[in-house]
C-alpha cells in the first residue's frame, strides 16, 4: 500500500528532528537502555532505624554539626531529639542522610542507603529524661505507621558498626522502647537456651556483624545487659535464644 504523502513528510520530517538533537540523557536515565519512563512509582521507603548519641552538649552545637561542613567531614541525621522531648527533622525521610558510616546489619552493607537517623541529644554519659524518650517513641510510631518499617528493626549505632561507635550507650532504655512496642527485647520468662545452642550463630542471624566477636559482644552487651564486657554467659545465651525467636518470627 502507497503511504499518503502527507505521511511521508511527517515521517521525514520527524527522522530529521531526532538525528538533529543529540540526546543527552538526564541523571536518572541508564544510557545503556532506552527511557520508557512509567508513572507507576514513588520515593523509597527506608526499613530500618538507627538511634544515636549526639555525644555533644546541647541541641545548638549538633544543630551546627549536623547542618555544616566539619572538620571530620559533613555528618547529617533526618532528626534530632532535645532533652526536653523538641523534635528537629533536618533531612526529608525519602532522602539518603549521612549518620550510619560504615558498617553491616544481617545483609545491609549500606545502612545510610536504607534507613532514617534518629540523633538524641546527649553527652555520652547523662541519663535520657523520660520525656525525651516518650518523644521518640511518638516519632517511632509516626515513621514505622507512614513508612512501613517494621517494629523489630530499630537498631543502635553501635550494633552495626561496634569496633567504631558505642552509642547511644548502656544507659539508653531499650526496655521502655520495646515496652511501647519498639526494637526487640527478650522475654522475661524465656527459658534457658538449649544444649547446643550457638550464640554467634545467633548474633548473626540478629543482625550482628562477627568480623570483631569481641566488639559485638561488647555492643550486645550494652544493648541488652548494660554493660561493656566481651564474654558471653548463660544468661546471654538465654537472652540471645529469646531473641532470636522474636527477629525470626519462630
Ligand atoms: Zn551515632
């Protein structure tokens, strides 16, 4: 069938367009494929939280911290929490800020890229006023209820990257948290582990990198006793099997 010539013009027309522009792809265009852009999409949701320490001595000096350029480079956290209980968002939930470094959690090896940063006001030492708390815990359930993240998966710095950081530290209430529902925490009348129980394979499947026992013992340790010692005992273990049945769904 002969094409009309109104046809022919249009088509020659259209291959002149396209050979005169040379296409530049934008940013989010792989130029090893071609762009068929759909409108069936939105921003990633994080699945994790990580809670941190300041480690400063007030709301002021972090606000700076976490907004400039500083000496150990430029650090972030989507929010910070004062000691009276005033919320702070600095970084927009959808967006990748910088408080994780490096770092592994089960098989996350980029925890920035996954997850939202929580900073608490604190010195690294000091008690966190209750009332600081209960303003995290209403964060807590306005992030895991809007953004879908479960809410076992709120983790301390420290329990990702325990040969660098410690905080927020033994004095930080992971019992209150998971009293609101928040994080895990084993059961008060678990029993003993059983015989041939492994605790670094219980570790592991908690989240727990094992590149340093020693380290993770000792952020385990914190975590969930309180205290700073890197040998494991059976009450450890008794905690661990607990917890693994909670991180596991068993
Ligand atoms: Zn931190």
């Amino acid at each position: 069938m002969r094409k009309p010539v109104f046809l022919k013009v249009l088509l020659a027309m259209t291959v002149l367009a396209l050979s005169a522009c040379t296409h530049v792809p934008k940013p989010e265009q792989n130029p090893l494929a071609h762009w068929a852009p759909s409108p069936n999409h939105e921003a990633r949701r994080p699945i994790l939280i990580v809670i941190h320490a300041t480690e400063q001595n007030s709301v002021a000096e972090s606000l700076e911290t976490l907004r400039t350029e500083n000496s150990g480079g430029p650090v972030s956290a989507h929010y910070l929490i004062g000691r009276d209980g005033e919320r702070y968002q600095l970084v927009a939930d959808e967006l990748r800020a910088w408080h994780a470094g490096g770092g592994r959690w089960g098989t996350i090896t980029d925890v920035n890229n996954v997850s939202i940063g929580i900073e608490l006001d604190n010195d690294g030492r000091s008690e966190f006023p209750a009332g600081q708390i209960d303003s995290l815990i209403v964060l807590l359930e306005d992030l895991c209820e809007r953004l879908y993240i479960p809410r076992t998966q709120i983790v301390a710095h420290a329990d990702f990257a325990p040969t660098r950081k410690q905080d927020p530290g033994t004095r930080f209430p992971w019992k209150r948290l998971a009293e609101a529902g928040f994080g895990i925490w084993p059961a008060a009348d678990a029993p003993p582990a059983p015989a041939g129980f492994d605790p670094w394979n219980a570790l592991r499947l908690i989240g727990y990198p094992l590149t340093d026992r020693a380290a993770t013992v000792r952020a385990f340790h914190r975590r969930f006793r309180g205290t700073e010692t890197d040998v494991l005992d059976d009450e450890d273990l008794r905690i661990l099997a607990s917890l693994v049945r909670q991180s596991t769904g068993e």
